[in-house]
C-alpha cells in the first residue's frame, strides 16, 4: 500500500519534470532489469526528488551540475536539461550551471556539457517549445 | 588595469562568500604558486562565480552537489558549504542538496559530504554563527 | 506498513553484515540527515542487498571491487571489507578482488584498498576475530 | 621462456572466457600499440585474470561491477558481460551486479550498463546462444 | 586591454596548437555559450598552456595522459593527440603517454586512448601530414 | 629467469626513482598481497616505466598530471613528486604540470595537488636536498 504510495508520488514527478523520458525508460529497463525501473520511480523519484526544502528548478540545476562534471551520463544530462527546462528554468540558468562545471571539474566537462544543452534547445526550437 | 579590475572583482566576491578560507588559499599558495592562486581569484570567483545569472545561493548548491560527487574534494566541500550558508542558504537546502548526490553519485558521495555539513554545522553553532 | 517491512528487512540484513559499522552510521546522520539513514537501510540494504539472485559473498566482493576502484570511500570500503568476512568470504578471495581493481583502475586504487584491507585484517587479528 | 608461459596462459585465459573480442583487440592495437595488447594478454590475463583464489564467475561480476561504475568503458563492460556469460554466470547474477552498482555510483551508473546487458543479451538471443 | 591581450595571446596558442580544432570549438558555442569559447581562449590557452616553464611538447604529453586518464573526453583527446604531433611530439611519445595511463587509470583507459590514437595517426596518413 | 629479469630491471628503476617509497611499498604489501607489489615492480615499473620511447622525466611529469587529474592517490602522487625531483625535473616543471590540471580537472584536483607538492618541496628542503 505505502510501496504503491511511494511508485505514484515518484511516478507524478516524473511525468511532470519528463514524461517521454520516463517512458523510455521504463520500456528500455522493461525485459533486462524492471526492478531498475521501479527503483527510480519510487526511489529516485518517490522519495529524494519530490522531497520538499528544496525548490524543484534548484534540484534539477544540481543534478546538471553533478552529471556534467562526472561526465559518464550523456543521455541522462539531455533528460535532465529537458526537465529543469520543463519545471521552469531558464535556458541562462543551466548554461551558467554548465560554465560552473569548468571551475570545479575541468574544461572538457562544461564543453561537453554545453554541446548537449545545444542539441536540446535546437531540438525544442524545432518543436517550437517556447522555452 | 582589466587584469586588475578581474582580480579586484573576485576578491570582493570570494571576501563575501568566504573571507576567511580565501585568506588561507592564498596564504597556503603563495611560496609554492601563486599564479594558481591568482588564477582562482581572476578566473574562478572573477570571471565565473560572479556572472549573473544565477543567484549566488544556487551557484553554492550547485558547486556542494559537483563536489560531493566528485568525491575528491573534501577541503573545496567544506569551504562552499560555509560559503552556501553566508549567501543565504539555510541548513536544509544543503542537507538536500548532498541527500540528491546519492540518486546520481551512489550513496558514499552522499554520506561523504554530509558527514563534512555535520561538522561545519557543529562548527559554525559552536562559534554562534545563527546559521 | 510496507514502508515497516522495507526497514526491517534493511535493518536485519545490515545487522548481519556489520552491526557495528550500522550503528555508528545512524548515530553519525541523526542530526544532521536522518533521511539519508533511513534510505540507505531502506533502499540500500531493505531494496538492493537483500535481493536474491546473487549471493552475499558475491554481492560483497562486488562491492569492495567497486569501492576500491572508484577510490573515493575509504570509509566505506572498509565497512564492506568487513561485511564481506562476516558473510564468509576468505581474507584471499578480498585480496584477489582488490588485485583485480589494477586491471582496470590502475595500481593506485588497488594500493590503497590493498592498505585498508591490511588494516582490518590487523584489527580482526586483535579482536582474536577467527576470519 | 618465462615470457612465452605468462602470455600462453594469458592468451588460454582470453581464448576461454572472449575469444571474438581476444582477437578483435589485437588486431586493432596492431598497428598503433601491439605492446599494450601484449601486455593485457600477460599481464591482465596470464597473471591477474587466471589465479586461483577467486572462481571465473566472480572475477567477472566484480570486472562488470568496477567497470559499470567507473563508467567510461563502455566496450570493456560489453565484452566482459559476454565473457561472464562464457564462464557460466547467469544473466539473472549480471543483472543484480548492475543493479547493485546504483548503491556506490549511482542510477545512471546502473542504466548505462544495463542498456548495454539489454543489447548483450539480445545478441546472444540471435546467435541461438542459450545463455 | 590587458583582456584583449589575455585573448591574442591565447588565440595565437590555439592557432599554433591546432586550429581547426579552434574554430570548430568557437563555432559550436557561439550560440549556446559564447562565454565558455573565450574562457577558454582568454584562460586555458591564454593563460595556463602558453606559460613558460614547461615545454609546449611536455604540456601535450601531461594533457594526453590526463584526458585519458579521466576517460569522458574523447573529443578533447583527439584534439590534444593533434595538437600534440603539430608541437612536434612523435607517435612514439604519444603512445608511451598512453600506455603508460593503464598502470595509474587501468587498461581500459589506455585502450581507449589508443583507439583514438590510432584514428588520428590514420587520418593524418590520408592526408599526407608528414607525423 | 625472464621472471627474474623483469623484476631485477623493475627494482632497479624504482630505486633510482624512489628507493624509500619502494622498500616502504614493498614492506606495507608483504604480509597482505605480496604479490601486488611483485607486480608493481614487474610490471608498472620492469615493463612500463622502463620503456625506452618517452624520457623518465616526461613519464614522471605525465603520471603527476595523470594523479592529481584522478585526485584518489594522494600517497601515490607524493612519492612521484619525489620521483620526478630525483630523476632531474625542476621545481617549476612540477608546479606547472600541477598548474595544467585546473584546466582538464578542475581547480580542486589542481589544489589539491599543490598542496602535497608544497608539502614534499618543505620536506627536502629540511634535509638539505639541492632539488
């Protein structure tokens, strides 16, 4: 009962801040590892993502941060440009947050950072997403 | 004169954040390089940390979660975790901040970093520091 | 109810592994993140390391490999060396593994896992603990 | 002579657990490298991969689980699933090795390998391979 | 001034280094973060890489072996790998470099690292630069 | 006896290198994984470090940049700033190498790096060492 509490709480902030993302994962996880699937629905999400005391643009900025500078999760930094977009910040908000990468994880990071956020802003262009 | 103008602009801004870990970066670099010293005061808090925006609160959030990811950090956590709290960032929003870490980062970086906020916390009460 | 049930089976299973290591980890987060507490007996131990599919032994070794090789919780590593000899594993079998980490993190990494490892080993020895 | 031993029990070990990948990585190291891929076959191989002191089976769960987390090898982490397979692990124990790694390393850690068991598995499932 | 200087300085570094790869870079920012490109003009090369005190082939060797290393810089390695050859590093220097990354960051590092080699010292045989 | 001549040209780079740092290595690995230092001598310094093709002080100055990049190895990167000093390479070239890595790495691992650097340069200053 809780369990199914904690899988809707995580599921709602994740079809707010990105649902296509959450469907793909969820399909792509579906045959090797659901498990995966549903813990960060009802972990990730449930739990420490829809958490209160901080603000949900400032919780997507830092998971930016923190996927740029460790520089291992491409696709899941694209995912996380098109949420903080999505619950409200600005395009200067994460470029700023990229640039910071620089200073603490090195030059290449903020680059390639910044190359993702290109390819997103281009593609909501494409699809005339105002933000 | 611009040389200038760069470094009296990121000394004000690291003064603000930190007067004290500043006075000690430069002091712990000036016989073996300065230069590098210069160059955190120039480039780091002159040209990076002081563009606007993103409000000087988030830019601590984000820089606490980039470091405790990294993991191998502990001096730079510390000192932005007293910098997040002397812009205004309260005690919760950090504690989440470093909580969010575990989600992209595993759950040593998180216990790493919170360990460092519980012994600036203690710190800072221990010198009635009202946060 | 659920939410009960996820802690107890956490709880027990990091009671098997390392009692002392989850008590001092509870005490250490009280004040300052007990969440964070929760999670990792919840999540970590109740969700992830409990699961069947995979032996204690094994889910040990992996965890000292990972450890060691990300070299960036020392702490840690040595709670799960310690756990690793608490569900059975050999003092060789922790060696290979930390070995094997040259391979593909470098020697660096596995110095200093190899060096924690020495150290628990000692204090077992102390303890007049058999493994 | 001694030479020749430690590369023919390297190359056996290789040959046994991957030997697509075993010749694929020689012939690509060829022209820019060969003493690199001397060097795996003798070292990585013939004198860390085949001691005794830890089973095939774990020696390749730990191998995905350091590799899954460092995170930044991507073909390494694909030729060691198949290579676990080989040695007789189970796709269920590959899995709950993936799985484990969002404890230490965090989700995107865990997705990126287990997209990459996903396309390993289809693979095989192709080849008629039974496991 | 002195901020025009910082940039001639480091543009002409660039252009010593590798200038396709220059423009390449300050193209692909100039929408996205046009901030970033000159930091790293005015700061990485203008700054930092055209200091004295360290030959220019032995600031390419270090950047080789740090890209490598670190592993989430394809892009930045293969630029560097150029750069290093246009500073008049031989293939030899750059594959010891890159060899010598497995005993400090593992073999996947290296092995990585010298596919991108490989693909740079190809490239240059198609065009018949003379390195 | 290849086995012998490979560990008797290992030894005998490491003791030019660094002869305090290989009998401390040697001692801490004797009761707990001889064999890891068995291959530090055999391998990293008998088949690496000893490789014609790249000069001793450029591979020392590439594996400083390579250590302090990672930031996991504290102990590793003092003994090779020992190294470089004792096979010729300058105070400044030290610095400089360390100075790079804020630009790949970020300014943590740069710092972090001067720091045990300064710490070394204090410490053969006291015994009266001429580097």
């Amino acid at each position: 009962m809780e369990e199914t509490e904690r899988y809707d709480r995580g599921w709602k902030k994740l079809r707010e801040t990105n649902e296509t993302a959450a469907r793909q994962l969820l399909d792509a996880l579906g045959d090797v590892a659901p498990d995966l699937g549903r813990y960060i629905v009802e972990f990730a999400y449930g739990d420490v993502l829809s958490r209160p005391g901080l603000d949900p643009g400032s919780r997507e900025l830092v998971s930016i941060g923190i996927l740029a500078a460790m520089g291992n999760a491409a696709s899941q930094l694209e995912t996380h440009i098109h949420s903080a977009l999505n619950v409200g910040c600005t395009r200067e908000e994460i470029v700023e947050t990229l640039i910071q990468t620089a200073v603490y994880a090195g030059f290449p990071a903020a680059l390639n950072g910044t190359a993702i956020a290109g390819r997103v802003f281009l593609e909501r262009d494409g699809n005339g997403t105002s933000r």
